[in-house]
C-alpha cells in the first residue's frame, strides 16, 4: 500500500484570487509598458527633430550676423562712407520738398492770366545733391500779351528760376479762332517764400490779369 503526503498548507481564497488576476495584470502592465515605449520613442523622434531645426536656425542667425558685420566692414571704407552720406542727403532733399504735379500745375494755374491755359506740364526730379527740379510746361493763348505777361510773372516768381522759351508757335482753334502756343521751361524750388511775390502782385495787380 501506498501512502501519499502532500505536506503543502491548502491555499486559501485569497491566494487562488490573487492567482487569478496575475496573468491579466501582467498582461496589462506588458501594453502599458509597450505603450508607453512607443509614446517615449515617438517624444525623443520630435525632439530630435526640433533640436536639428534649432541648429539650422542658429546657424542661419550666426550666417546673417557675419554679412551684417561684412557689411558694415564695407561701409567703413572712405568711398562707401561718401555714398552713403550722398544718398542720406538726397533723401533728405527729397523729404524736404517732395513736389507733386497737381501742386505745381495748381502753382502755375494762378499765375496764368484769364486767356492763357496749361496744356501741357511735366517735372523732372533733382538727380544729384544740389540739383533744382526741372519744369517743361505748355501754354496756349489767345494773344501774345497773354503769353508776355505770364512769362514776366513766372520771372517774378520766387520759386521758378531761369525761365526759358524752347518753342513758340500759332494754331488756329475752330471755337476760338487764332491761338498761340507756348512751350518753356523752368527750375522749380517748391517750398520758396511766396511773400515777395505777393507783395508785388498787391503793387501791380493789373499785371496779373491783362483782360481787365
């Protein structure tokens, strides 16, 4: 006959429970850890990639810093350093009298006498430091007093110098029968004081409108 022994202690209810649930949390904590190596994997992929972008722009920084200092190394030298106060001071004529073409034409139209008309206006900016604009205008009118006495008010004018007729011929007109044409030039220095003409036009009024 044989007897058998089984001197191990009968598990109790918790350890056949605790039995039970280890297999499954096992395999939960395995996802878990997969799941999160996958999460830590894919984190160190983006920061490896932020940190390659933060190179490049570090690098592009430090490229930009050294033109700016070749730049400014090439703005030392005498010639560069006449440009740039030649260009400086040409802006700055510029900002200083910056002229339009409907404030010269309107300039011109009140010295016109009643017969005489603007058909034609064009204005050349300075080119250099110093320069004065550079006004090439057309008059047509029914005399040629009309055209004398805006000739001699435009000589009069304290911001147009050096008056000059290229051009003076007849047209006749339909509607208005025989015409004369006018085509000069001028220098043109906007911003001038206008009291001195204004002075006197107030001395001479019947100079400014033959007609009457």
């Amino acid at each position: 006959m044989r007897i058998t022994l089984n001197l191990s202690p009968a598990a109790s209810i918790h350890d056949r429970y605790a039995m039970a649930w280890a297999v499954p949390a096992t395999l939960v904590g395995l996802v878990a850890l997969v799941l999160l190596g996958r999460a830590s994997l894919h984190e160190y992929r983006d920061y490896r990639g932020f940190q390659g972008q933060l190179t490049e722009v570090q690098t592009r920084v430090e490229d930009l810093r050294n033109q700016e200092a070749a730049i400014r190394r090439k703005l030392d030298y005498p010639a560069n350093r006449k440009l740039l106060a030649e260009s400086q001071f040409v802006n700055q004529l510029i900002d200083q009298r910056e002229v339009s073409l409907a404030e010269l034409s309107a300039r011109l139209a009140g010295l016109l006498p009643d017969d005489a008309r603007l058909t034609g206006l064009a204005l050349v900016s300075p080119k250099k430091p110093g320069d004065d604009y550079s006004v090439r205008m057309g008059i047509t009118a029914r005399d040629e007093e009309a055209l004398e006495t805006f000739i001699n008010d435009l000589e009069d004018a304290p911001d147009f110098k050096d008056v000059a007729i290229i051009n003076q011929g007849f047209q006749e007109d339909i509607s208005q029968g025989q015409q004369v044409n006018l085509v000069g030039t001028a220098r043109y220095l906007p911003g001038t004081d206008l009291a001195t003409e204004k002075t006197s036009a107030e001395e001479s009024p019947s100079n400014r409108k033959s007609g009457h």
